[in-house]
C-alpha cells in the first residue's frame, strides 16, 4: 500500500520528542492556553514574518474569528474562490456576509488574479480571502497592490502553504500570510505542519485585530467571566501547541523533502511523456511551492478515473481535491450561481488527481505511482 499520506513514518523520526513534550505538558497540571501555546505564538509570527500569533482550535474557526476581527458582519461583501475547501467560503457565509465566488487560473489552482481585480472595480468589497491553494503562493506583490489600490481588506488563506514564498520585483522574498491584514493556518494532521488532532492560527501585524482574536477564543471575554461580546470557545490546546513546536524544528527539512519527491515525480513524468499536466519545481532561489499537495491534471475526467481505478487497484491511494466546486454546493444555493458560471474551477474538479506526497515518501514508491499512470495510457 502506497498511502496518499502516511503520518506514522513522520512520527517514527520523532517519537521520543513528541512523547517527552506531551509528557511535561501533563506534568505541568497546565493544559489550556499555557507557556506552549504563548512560545509556539510567537515562533510561527517569527517564521512568518508578522508580530502576532493566535492560537485557535482549527483553521475553520481561524477564519470565523479573524474575518470577526477584521470587522467582517452581515451585509459587507467578501471574494474568495470556488475551488477551495468549504471553510474558506463558509466563514463569510455564516457571519452573514454576501460572498462573490472569482474562477481560479488553471495554471496555479488560485484565484485569478485579473477576474479579481475586475470584481473590485464594480463591486464595494470588504475583503477578500485569497488562497495559497496546496501550497502553491498566489503572486503576493500583486494582492498588496490590489489591496492598496482599491482599499480592501485582505484574509490570506494558508492553511496548505506554510513555509511557500513570493519574490518581489525589489528582490525582497516574503513568505505566505506576511502580506495581508490578517492570515490563517491549519494545523490539521495531514498539513505540512501538522498535530495530532484539530489545531489553527491567526496571524497578524494588527494589535487591534490580534487582541479581538484573542478575545473571541474565549467566549468574548478579554476578563473571565466578564464577556464583552459573544465569541466562541475555540483555544489551541497545550498538548497540541507543545507537539507543533517540537514540528516546526523540521519545517524547514521537511519542506525540502517535499520539493525533492515532487522534483521526482518531474522527472519521471518529463520521461514518460504522458499527455497530462502536472506540477514542476522551479529553480528560482526560493520556495513559490511547499506542495502540501502534488495534483495533476487529465485530460478528461474519463482518463482521470480510468487512472484513478487502476491506482486504487494496486494499491496506490489517491484524493480529489475538490469534486465539487463551493458554487454548486446545496447550501450555497441562494448565493445564486449554476453550472457554467466558473469554468475552470468546474474543468478542474472533473480532472484533477492529488498523487501520493509527504516527506518520507521513498523513490520507489514515487516510480510505482508513475509506472501504474502510465500503463492507462
């Protein structure tokens, strides 16, 4: 069996430190919002460039709370992209804001920067929540000018690219989540940075927004049991900030791990010379790409399942990321959108194919997969 993800070989590198970290953390009798979760705070901000850091319960609840600190509430306007996973757009939604769905660029699964800037010339835009979709970085000099430009506020969405890079035209390289008025990670289990279980951040260079994150994790209240507003229950537990620190001394290697399994399949692919497109490392002096995911493109959803089938035969497991685009999902149904109105997100869910990838994923195994592609073809 060649898993599409494999967290235990991860966690047989770092056994005793994981065990030794959880082991003091219950030692300690402090297992909410303790020492853990304030360091781990201020490690990501470091990593990522920004002063604060707030730890939540998961990336959905990230962007609910930030989107609240923002100042986002009921009536405003927020853009994102239909080819995301479902808390990107449900967020917005559930504060009762208007949602505008912009397509993706088929090159880069993200939002098309062009058809973006288009909506924000006709529309009163409060923010817009761009995607850094399975690690790849949208062009963030180009979000700053749009955000400048046309004065709106700016959610980045990274909970699949920890770790990705821009390069500006001053030659200043800036890592995902640095540009906007806020950012949010995940820290589910198969992320690049990943727990055991449920986790999620906030960052952010506003004092004013980081402190009303901080205060609508617990309940709205800035003292206990005094609550200036109504907020959530949604802090990052102990356990888990103490394993994500022992992780983020592996970041760094692991995401040149990741490179170097999709640079594999590259070459591997590049030799085949299958009819398919699929993603390729660019030799540029920085990481536009920390491949959270390694998707390829088919020509048809036909190929796609044939290939798919055949995989799953053999073993080889394999993920659509995403089989149906947020425009066409039940619930969003008074949104007002049909079928046709986002052409390549909707092209993409019928095509595309994630491939097996983590960091420990062995040469063979990556020429398994490739040689059972190519036998469809």
């Amino acid at each position: 069996m060649i898993h599409l993800f494999d967290l235990t070989r991860q966690y047989e590198r770092i056994r005793g430190e994981i065990l030794n970290a959880i082991d003091k953390v219950i030692s300690s009798g402090r297992v909410i919002l303790g020492e853990n979760v304030r360091r781990l705070e201020e490690e990501i901000a470091s990593f990522i460039g920004v002063k604060h850091g707030v730890g939540v319960a998961s990336g959905s609840d990230a962007l609910l709370i930030a989107l609240r600190a923002m100042g986002v509430e009921k009536g405003d306007t927020v853009v994102t992209t239909p080819y995301t996973f479902f808390a990107t757009a449900s967020a917005p939604y559930r504060l009762g804001a208007r949602v505008i769905f912009v397509d993706v660029d088929e090159n880069t699964f993200n939002i098309d920067l062009n058809q973006l800037e288009h909506v924000l010339k006709k529309e009163k835009v409060k923010a817009v929540i761009p995607v850094h979709l399975f690690g790849r970085t949208v062009d963030l000099e180009a979000l700053s000018f749009l955000r400048e430009k046309y004065g709106v506020m700016l959610l980045e969405d990274c909970a699949q690219s920890m770790g990705s890079e821009w390069k500006f035209s001053s030659g200043e390289i800036r890592k995902s989540g640095s540009v906007g008025d806020a950012a949010i990670f995940s820290f589910f289990p198969t992320k690049n940075l990943g727990t055991y279980g449920d986790g999620g951040m906030i960052v952010t260079n506003s004092d004013e927004i980081a402190e009303e994150s901080r205060i609508l994790r617990v309940h709205g209240a800035r003292k206990k049991y005094f609550h200036e507003e109504v907020g959530y229950n949604s802090r990052l537990d102990e356990i888990h900030a103490a394993i994500l620190r022992v992780k983020l001394r592996y970041l760094e290697r692991w995401t040149e791990e990741r490179i170097r399994v999709a640079r594999t399949y590259q070459e591997l692919f590049e030799e085949k010379k299958l009819p398919m497109v699929f993603p390729r490392v660019e030799e540029k002096g920085f990481r536009y790409h920390v491949f959270h995911q390694y998707v390829v493109i088919f020509e048809s959803e036909e190929v796609r399942e044939r290939v798919r089938e055949g995989l799953k035969e053999r073993g080889i497991q394999t993920a659509v990321y995403y089989p149906l685009p947020l425009h066409l999902q039940k619930c969003f149904k008074d949104l007002g959108y049909r079928e046709g109105d986002f052409p390549v997100a909707e092209s993409l869910s019928k095509r595309s194919l994630a491939l097996p990838m983590f960091p420990e994923l062995r040469d063979d195994e990556i020429k398994e997969v490739v040689d059972t592609i190519a036998l469809f073809f």
